[in-house]
C-alpha cells in the first residue's frame, strides 16, 4: 500500500499524524510532499478545490485518488489499517472517551494556541495572515492556559489522557505542546503532572522523532 500526505515537516498539526504513523510502523510506507505554509500553498484556490476546503494540513491521498483530510479522521484511518486499535479504542467506551479527550485537547489546547499564534503574533507572515484581531488571540492564548491546567489536573489521577493507555488524544495534547514550545508560550511550571506525562511520552520514540525535527525553535514552523 502506498500512502501520499501533503504537510509541512514541521507544522504541529501534521506532527500529530508522523507520531501515529510511527506508532503504526507506517512511516516507511508513506510519500510527503510539501506543502510550504509560509508561503500560503494551503491557501490557494487550487489546494482547497482539490485537497481541503478548510485549506489546512495535513492531507491523505490514498492510491485510488481518495481524499482525506483533517488530523483526527487521518489517525483514524491509519489505526484501522491492522486489527488493533491501539491509537483510536478497542471498545466502543474506550472509542467514545479518546475521541471526546481528543477534542477537548483540541479545543482547550491546540487550536485556541493556533488561534493566538495566528492573531497575536506576526504569525505566519502578512502574505498569510490576511486578518488579525489581536485581542482576540490574547483571550485564546488565556483559554490555552486554563486548558493545560485542566489536563494537568486530569493527569494527576490516570497516567495518559484518555485512561491507562497512550492514545489519539495523548497524541492531540502533544500537538498542543509542540505548537506553545515552538512560539514561546511559557507553561507554568506548577503544572507538575502535565510535565511528568510530557516527560514520559517524549520517551517514546515516535514522539522524540518529531521534537528532533526542530519543534523548539518557532522559525522552523
């Protein structure tokens, strides 16, 4: 099988589908084609009429010409591919719980993060960032805030976001992660169990691979 998937390397979103292709030993199987967010290709009129109309990344084209787009229904797709599930639930409790924790990660994390990074910051420059509102992102960078102290809170009671196993939805509070290094969002340091669990999932080489690429430093988005 082979699998095409249109990012950029370093993009917190497309992060978010390299950790579960690793996880899936997929990786080797899978063609990247670049898609260059600083100059706004995923914006064009081109890439949304025939990859995503919401003009994001990452994007799955299968063999047959089939589209999918969107992180979660990506992950989904590839964790299905074999007969264990580890990534999206093996029950239909455990599918309800990751898919809920994954929003809320999202939610509470990873977009209102974005929302700031796009509104609040130079972000990813005037050819792309067409509006801004600034306070707006200002509130949604406090949101983002509020929400790593949920999780950290949550995380203080179960060792993974979702329950006793790494998930999806451990995968979408990395992304948050990754995406608050990478502009300098400074996480408080009283968040003692959020630290301990990122500690730990950096352990896994799928994770680490992703924070080797340069997730540090904000000019390599």
């Amino acid at each position: 099988m082979s699998l095409k998937i249109y990012d950029w390397p370093t993009g917190p979103f497309p992060a978010r589908v390299r950790i579960a292709l690793a996880e899936k030993g997929l990786l080797e199987q899978v063609q990247f084609e670049r898609i260059n967010l600083w100059k706004g290709e995923h914006k064009t009129a081109e890439f949304k009429a025939k990859l995503s109309y919401s003009g994001t990344v990452p994007v799955l084209e299968l063999e047959d010409g089939t589209i999918i787009a969107e992180v979660n229904a990506i992950i989904t797709f590839l964790d299905n591919l074999d007969d264990d599930q580890s990534l999206t639930g093996r029950t239909p409790a455990q599918k309800g719980i990751i898919l809920n924790m994954t929003r809320r990660a999202e939610l509470e994390v990873q977009e209102v993060i974005s929302t700031y990074f796009h509104n609040a910051t130079p972000g990813l420059g005037p050819d792309v960032e067409i509006y801004q509102n600034k306070e707006w992102g200002l509130y949604q960078l406090a949101k983002g805030l509020r929400g790593l102290r949920h999780f950290d809170e949550l995380l203080q009671k179960q060792p993974y976001v979702a329950g006793d196993e790494f998930s999806m939805a451990d995968i979408a509070l990395v992304g948050g992660m990754l995406f608050a290094a990478m502009i300098d969002v400074e996480v408080p340091s009283d968040l003692t169990a959020l630290f301990a669990w990122y500690k730990r999932v950096q352990e896994r080489p799928s994770v680490k691979q992703q924070i080797d690429r340069g997730f540090l430093d904000g000019s390599k988005l």
